[in-house]
C-alpha cells in the first residue's frame, strides 16, 4: 500500500548490504527454499485493475478538490485517459514533467502535463545527453520520493493513477496562469494520497478510498483459485515456514485476505505480519507489536507461531525462521510486486530471493493458456495438477498497456545493438533483484512444486529470468 507517511533509511543497517548469489546451474527451484513469504496487494492479491484505478483517480481528485481546493473539472472518466497510464513512469516535480526513463538514466520520453514533448523540447529542458538529474538517488536507493519531493516515481496501482492526475493540474496551472519557472503542486497532490490511504482512514471511514472498497470489496479483488490455496498448504509441508508480510494494516487486509483467500486464510500461513513498512521493515530495526483485534499493542520479544503482530524487523523474523526449520541460515523466498518495496530491500538488505509478481509481462504480448502449465520435467510429470485461473480481462489488459509510452521493459530507440535486453530503468532492476519474474501468482501455483526455472543472470537487462516466456518486445 501507499505509505504517506516518510520513513527515513538510515545507512548505519541492521543487517548489512548482501551480495548477490550466484548460482551455476542459473536455476529456482521452490523445494531449495525453507520458507516461503507471501506480499498481499498485487501478490496474493489480484486487484481488478480498471474498477482499482477508477477507485484510486476519483479518490485522489476528490481528495485534491475537496482538502485543497483544486477545480472540480479535473475530475473525469479515468478511461479516457488509460493511455496515459503507465507503471513507473517519474515526476520531475518543479518542471510539472512526467518522464520515461532507461537504465542509465536518460529521458526516454517525457510529457509536460499531458503534452508528449518532443525530441528538441527534451534536449532544451534536459541537456543534450537528455540525462535526468535525480537518476542516480532513485537508482540507489529505489524510493518512490526524496526528502524534498524533487521527484516521485508511480510504481503500484495505487497511486499510478495519480500521474494522470499530476499532468492534469500541470494543464489546468499552464491554462490558467502560464508555464511556472517552478511548480509546488506535487506536496498538495502528495497530501492528497495521505488524506486517502493513512492507515487509520479504513477504520474511521474517512477519505474517498477506503470507504468505497470497504463497502463492496468483491468489486475490486479477484478470489484466488483453489489451485493457489491447495498450493500454499503444499509448501507448508516437511518443515517449511509459509508466513505472510505485508506494509498494509491489520483491519484492511484482514478485508483484503477474507476476499481472496476466504474466511478460514489463516490456515495457510504460519506467522501473519502486517504494516510492516517495507522498506524500514529491513533497515529501520522497528519492535514487532502485538495485536488485539486490529489495535497495535506493547513490543513483542519473541513471535510465536499463528500470531498476528505488526510493524517489525527482519532480524527477529530470521530467528522465528530459524527456530521453526531447525535451520541455522535459513534460505527465504519472497514473493511480491514492487520493485521499490519488495525486490529491492529483500534481497539487498536481507538477502531473500524474490519471485517478482508483474501484471505487465502478460498485458505486452504474452498470453498464458493451460498449456503453459505443461512442462516435460521427468522428476514432475506425475505429480497432481492444480487448477488455476489465468484469465485476464482484455480491459483491464487495455489499463496496463500504453501505446504513448511504450514498453516497461524495452525501448527500441535505445537499443543500439538490437540484442532485445531490457533497457528502461525498471527492466535493469527487474532482473538485478529478481531470481524469476512471473505474470500471475496463479501460474507459479499451477507448476509443480520441484519445477527448475531458469533465473535472470548477472547481465545488465537480462531477459532469462522471465517465466513462463519473455514479454513480445523482448523477443
């Protein structure tokens, strides 16, 4: 979930900077692992994306017109606008620009408000080299904002529509008082998403969002097949650890997990965190608190097993591991959909590998069928098959693709040496903190247990990890 409130990184680590590993056969196989951890939103969760997006635009236009007094005219039909919509995409804040950015961090393509600027706009406001001056902190640090609200990068489905909403006020200031030398709105628009998603808002009901969902929750998620449920009670089995973590609040996802997983989802879990403020979760060393109902309560020293608790660290987490595999280094998996909160601190900080969950490589071209469960492995053909659901609805495929930004994984235009490598800023990280990518938690969940995937290399922009296929502009 978004969180508006900032939680400062400090470098002095609990847990030192990790290498990467390297393996020589380059494959994943789930049976090498001892515990399994499961991100909510956009994870285990499927959101129906064009109801989600919908919700979250007129939540953040409700909140801008109603807290800060914007134009009522710039809330509109969402739909009308889902080709502007694209993951990851930056906000150059004081110059009102949406970018496109490469791996190295060049301006790919760029918009002020919703005018696509072109190639000598960008050279005059961006330098020759077109080189964007925050890239190098976003890359580093991989945080959605600095300090100073310079930037701020839309990388969930939470807030992605928020840059259509950002570009909106940059038409409606341009209309109404001309280009600025330097634009504030950002903190206002900010604010805004605070005013929505601060966690207390689900309980006290107030903002646009929460209360919306809170009404009618099946009409934004999508249950999860019995194949997937059958599949997390599989890897609970020989002494392995399935816990659940995720940055969203008790009260909420216990909403959330009712929907997807059914009234009886504690079952599938050994240990239940939640608000655990990922990133800080690996780097701030916050006390896990227990939880009565949805109340946080005292600092907990030791967890227990079937407990819920909230906030944390991934020091105490390693114990509880470790104590419940018997295993002095426990070797974790994580599965989740955010590169800024998930892969990146998991497997920077913590080590964990992390199984990528991204929407986008099936919305760009590949389609799963049935027959992308099928696999020749002869150590798994005989084993049960479970039932899964890899349908997506073609308009909510229309949300995830955008023809005005092109690919989240590739520019042609920088591909100088056409050898189809991911080239964009986010490509370059997906296989840099990723062991595999996958489209839909539910095809994981329909491959047998002790199936080998091959894992993304060492490469900048390697496309081997990808699986079940390699998204169309990768081919």
């Amino acid at each position: 979930m978004f969180q508006p409130i900032k939680y400062f990184i400090t470098r002095k680590l609990i847990c030192l900077t990790a290498p990467r590993r390297h393996f020589k056969d380059m494959t994943f196989c789930l049976t090498d692992y001892d515990a399994y951890g499961f991100d909510l939103d956009h994870t285990l969760a499927k959101y129906k994306l064009t109801e989600l997006c919908r919700l979250a635009y007129e939540g953040a236009c409700e909140a801008l017109i109603n807290t800060k007094g914007y134009d009522n005219k710039l809330k509109d039909d969402i739909s009308l606008h889902k080709d502007f919509i694209c993951k990851g995409l930056f906000l150059d804040a004081d110059k009102g620009n949406i970018l496109k950015l490469s791996h190295d961090g060049k301006v790919l393509r760029a918009s002020h408000g919703t005018k696509m600027l072109t190639k000598d706009e960008l050279k005059k406001t961006y330098g020759a080299d077109l080189h964007w001056e925050h890239f190098q902190e976003a890359k580093d640090n991989v945080k959605s904002s600095d300090g100073k609200l310079k930037y701020r990068f839309f990388e969930n489905y939470f807030d992605i529509p928020s840059a259509v909403l950002c570009a909106h006020v940059v038409d409606f200031i341009d209309q109404k008082d001309g280009p600025q030398e330097k634009y504030t709105f950002w903190q206002d628009v900010y604010a805004s998403l605070g005013h929505n998603y601060i966690p207390k808002a689900f309980a006290e009901e107030t903002g646009y969002f929460f209360p919306t969902l809170k009404r009618n929750p099946e009409k934004f998620l999508q249950p999860c097949s019995d194949g997937v449920k059958q599949w997390l009670l599989e890897l609970k089995k020989q002494g392995k650890v399935v816990f659940l973590m995720t940055s969203s609040a008790h009260d909420f996802a216990t909403t959330v997990l009712k929907v997807v997983l059914g009234s009886d989802w504690q079952q599938y879990f050994d240990i239940f965190l939640f608000n655990a403020k990922k990133p800080a979760f690996f780097t701030d060393g916050n006390s896990f608190l227990g939880l009565d109902g949805h109340v946080e309560t005292t600092p907990v020293k030791e967890l227990q097993a079937k407990t819920c608790y909230s906030m944390g660290n991934h020091p105490d987490l390693m114990k509880f591991i470790s104590q419940q595999t018997q295993r002095v280094k426990p070797k974790v998996v994580y599965f989740g959909d955010s590169l800024c909160s998930d892969s990146f601190p998991a497997n920077n900080y913590a080590g964990w590998d992390v199984v990528l969950v991204l929407e986008e490589m099936e919305a760009e071209g590949y389609h799963l069928t049935p027959k992308d469960l099928e696999c020749d492995d002869t150590a798994t053909v005989k084993k049960t098959k479970r039932d899964v659901n890899l349908y997506i609805d073609p308009e909510e495929e229309s949300f995830l693709l955008s023809k005005g930004w092109g690919s989240f994984f590739y520019h042609e235009e920088e591909d100088v040496k056409h050898d189809k490598h991911m080239n964009t800023f986010w490509g370059h990280l997906i296989s840099k903190y990723n062991a595999i990518a996958v489209p839909l938690i539910e095809y994981i969940a329909g491959m047998p247990i002790d199936h080998k995937y091959k894992r993304f290399s060492d490469e900048v922009g390697s496309t081997d990890g990808f699986s079940p296929a390699k998204p169309k502009p990768l081919l």
